[in-house]
C-alpha cells in the first residue's frame, strides 16, 4: 500500500458516484518547499502561489460553475479549505456538484 501524500485528497462527491480529486493547493506547496535542497524553488513557488491566488479572485469575479469547480477542488477558495475558518463542506459539495452538471 503506497503512503499517502500530505498535499492530495480523495473526494467522493454524489454525482453519479464519480470520485473526484481535490488537492490541497498550499500544503502541496509547503511540502514541496519542506523537501531538502528545495530552497531554489522557494521564490518560484512564492510567485506561483500569489499567481494562483489572482487566478483565484479573477474565478470568483467571473464564477463560472465549471471554474468554480476547480477552485474548490484545488483548494483556492477559502471557504474549500477546511484548516481555514471559512469552510463550508456542503457549499463545496454544491458548488461541485454544480460545475460538474454543467
């Protein structure tokens, strides 16, 4: 049996039974930073995150159901993130279900 990584989450969404994947975008990019001889790549990763975090805000500003889908499951939405206080299981379950009907 393979060891789980930290930054990956397996999601089962009710839609038709689909299991989905959602990845947690900012532990992904601790873990990656946490590795040993890792440091080249804390200023890229730092420019990566904040580029993600636009794309974030530019999703919500245009909230298309399929994009939202993938904001939430990448965990660029605070309210998918469950270590943040904003989280919202059943809004990302819906919002979810809703890019996938679409």
């Amino acid at each position: 049996m393979p060891l789980p990584l930290m930054g990956y989450t397996h999601v089962q969404v009710p839609i038709e039974q689909e299991a989905l994947w959602k990845v947690h975008t900012a532990n992904l990019l601790r873990e990656v930073l946490n590795c040993p001889g890792s440091s080249a790549l804390r200023i890229p990763l730092s420019i990566f995150s904040n580029l993600l975090a636009e794309v974030g805000e530019r999703a919500a500003q245009l909230n298309d159901p399929k994009l939202n889908d993938l904001m939430m499951r990448l965990t660029i939405y605070a309210v998918a993130d469950p270590e943040l206080p904003d989280y919202d299981q059943r809004l990302v379950e819906q919002t979810i279900a809703l890019g996938r009907a679409k």
